[in-house]
C-alpha cells in the first residue's frame, strides 16, 4: 500500500468536493421526479370530480386574469 505524506492543503483543512457518479445522480432525480409525479397524481385520484372541475376553474380563472394584467408592448421585445 502506497502512502503519500500530507499535503499542504491537507494541513490547512482544505477539503475537495465529493466525487459524484453522474449516472447514478441522474438515476436518482429521475426517480425524484417519478415520485412527486405519482404522489400529485394520487392527491388528484383521491378528489371528487366536483373538486377536480372547480380547481381546474380556478385555475384557469387565474391564468385570464394574470393574461388580462398583462402589459402588451408594440415593437421589439427589449426594454
């Protein structure tokens, strides 16, 4: 076994960063992802379609009056 006497940066403390497996780390955000995905769509099954109609009312309702609130500008699109 090879041993390497201490550095300089090991003296002052200075620690690197974890090493980090791309693939695994992809892996696991898909997997995040797929969870949060199921748990909404398990919030929304539980709903009665009564709900499930107003809160898409609602929505929507909001979006129009966020679109309505909007400031339209005439010619380029930087300001």
């Amino acid at each position: 076994m090879i041993r390497y006497a201490p550095t300089e940066a090991d003296r002052k403390g200075i620690v690197m960063g974890e090493v980090v497996n791309l693939r695994e780390f992809r892996k696991r955000r898909k997997r995040d992802k797929k969870r949060e995905e199921a748990a909404s769509k398990r919030a929304l099954s539980g709903q009665k379609k009564q709900d499930r109609i107003r809160l898409a009312q609602e929505k929507d309702n909001a979006e129009q009056s966020h679109a309505a609130h909007r400031l339209e500008r005439d010619g380029d699109e930087s300001a």
